[in-house]
C-alpha cells in the first residue's frame, strides 16, 4: 500500500502478520521522499502498531511541530545538531543555534518523528516541522555521531496535502487491518517457569526450513532456593521476548540435537537460543547429568549477577524438552508459511 507520490513524499506499508490484539502486527513501514526510501522492506521488518502510533499522534499534533530555527537553516545542519542533542553523549554544556543544550534537546524531542527507533532498523531518522501552510520534512540516516549527505532528503510540501496523506495512510491501514486473517496464537509455556520451562512464540513461519520460523525461545529457571534474587523485570528469564527476536530454527534444532544425544547417553552440552547472527541477550544455558539429576548453569551478558545454577530432575528435564520440541513442530506444520 502507498499513500501519496513516490517521488516527492509517501508512505508505503504492508502488513505480513496480524493478532487479535491490536497494535502487534508485523511487516514493514517505510517513508519516501523525493524518491528516496527509508525503512527496510521486509515481511519482518517493523512491528508496525508503534507506525500506526505515530502516524496517529503527528496528525493530532499538526501545527505544532514548530521551531525557532527551521527557517534558513540547512537540512545538513539540522540533521547534525539532531543527532548531537539526542544520540551523541557529553553535549551538556554545550549550545546549538543560539540555545541550551536543555532548550535543543526538547525542541528536537517535539520535532523528531516519534517511532524512528522502533520502526527503521536502517539507521533513518525524520524531522518534521509545521510552517505556517507548509511542512518541512527532512529524512535522513545517521551512523555514529554524524548524518550521511548521501542519505539526506527534505520536502517542503503544503501542508492540507501533507496531512492528507498521513490521513489517507492511517484510514487505509484501519481496512488493510480489518480485513487481514488473525493468525493463531502460538504462545506456548512448556514446565514450571518456578522450575524449568521453556517458552516461545510463532510470529511468522517460514516455508525455509533453516529458518523455521520467526518468534521468540526463552528459558525460565528457579535460582537455587526456588526464588528470584535479581529485579522484577529479569527474574531468572534468559532470552528475549518479541515478536521478531529470533528465528526459532536454533532453538527447535539444539533441542532436536540434545534429545538425540540423549538417548545415545551423551547428556551434557548447551542449549542454544540464537544463531551466530543473532545477538539476543547474550544468554548462555549449560546442562550436566549427575546421577539421576541435571545440573543446569545459566548466564548472560557474562555478568556475575546473572549467573544462575539449578538442579533438576533427569526426566523432568528431559520431558520438558521432549514436549516442547514436539510441540513446536506441530505448530509449525499446521503453520501457513510464507
């Protein structure tokens, strides 16, 4: 879907993955301006509710994205000082364009688009500023502390018409949304997360098997008395949990692997949760038998507050993996894959 002319300022979109719960879709978002394009188009590239989000929110902010220095100043220079007020550390004291750093950041905080972070894995970023019935929107892409001239774009386009099309964006979305087939919720917890289980999450499955499937895998894990020992909000979870943290194909298959290995008495190892390519959070699972129980090792970012050790009943343990693995692929099979 494209709303408005590619070669001067439009919104392209298309949503791959739909759930009941509004604002988790999945596909991709991206901007055009004077005939260049910024966002990744890809089936997997964007949670598109915070897109919808921000579309939403600019046109009931319309006049209001205003600036003492948009007038006469440089697309260039805008995209730089930008980028110094909200990325770059140690700018405190020092003053853009006649301002505070303090009076800087908060007129650039009003002027940024607001989803560039969560929309745009390309490194783009959007300034919008509302000038009596014209909008000046620069688009550009920003690596370190610097923007690159090769990938700075700016408009000045009426305002009614601007709008318009954020408009006609959003009401066209509503019906794409609308008529979208709401996948099946593939949300599954495998154990006792005050024990051991495992947890993932189908987004999009993949006709490739190599890839499987896009989701999350997560591991919950006891600390050694049965309780947390570390914040609320990282209680003894290793993995992250999005629609699009990982492909699932290393999990399914280091899973596959252990049980095999298992039953030919070879029953130590590590319980994958990433690719090579894939940075997650950095988790490490480590699994030992010891007579009839396995000693599971835990850790991440190879912080010593992360470490974590845990025994655990042998045919738990394996059960847990067993049900999981068989699960998932049933999951997968029944899957409409793209």
């Amino acid at each position: 879907m494209i709303a408005g002319d590619p070669s001067r300022f439009a919104i392209e979109s298309s949503i791959s993955v739909v759930w009941e719960r509004r604002g988790m879709e999945l596909g991709y978002f991206l901007f055009h301006v004077c005939g260049n394009s910024y966002g990744i188009k890809a089936i997997d590239a964007s949670a598109l509710g915070n897109a919808y989000d921000s579309v939403k929110e600019c046109i009931e902010e319309r006049g209001t994205h205003t600036s003492p220095f948009v007038n006469g100043t440089p697309a260039g220079e805008l995209a730089r000082v930008s980028i110094l007020c909200l990325y770059a550390p140690d700018q405190e004291e020092n003053s853009f364009f006649g301002h505070s750093y303090d009076d800087c950041e908060a007129i650039y905080r009003n002027n940024r688009w607001k989803s560039c972070g969560e929309c745009f894995d390309d490194l783009s970023d959007f300034l919008i500023y509302d000038w009596g019935d014209k909008v000046r929107f620069i688009a550009f892409k920003k690596i370190s502390d610097q923007y690159m001239p090769e990938c700075l774009s700016e408009i000045w386009i009426d305002s009614d018409e601007f709008y318009s099309i954020l408009n006609e964006w959003k009401l066209r979305y509503d019906i794409e949304y609308n008529d979208a087939e709401i996948s099946l919720d593939t949300h599954m917890l495998i154990g006792n997360p005050d024990v051991f289980a495992l947890e993932s999450s189908i987004s999009v499955a993949y006709k490739d098997a190599e890839l499987r499937a896009l989701g999350f895998f997560r591991v919950h894990l006891a600390s050694i008395d049965g309780y947390a020992y570390w914040n609320h909000d990282d209680r003894g979870i290793y993995g992250l949990r999005g629609n699009d943290a990982n492909y699932l194909a290393t999990p399914y298959d280091s899973v596959g692997r252990i049980l095999k290995e298992w039953d030919e008495g070879i029953r130590e190892g590590e319980l994958l949760l990433y690719n090579a390519n894939e940075a997650g959070d950095d988790s490490r699972i480590y699994f030992q038998l010891v007579d009839n129980n396995v000693r599971i090792i835990a850790e991440k970012h190879h912080d010593p507050s992360h470490w974590k050790q845990i025994w655990v009943d042998a045919d738990e343990f394996y059960d847990v993996l067993e049900s999981w693995h068989d699960d998932f692929e049933a999951q997968w099979n029944s899957a409409e894959k793209i």
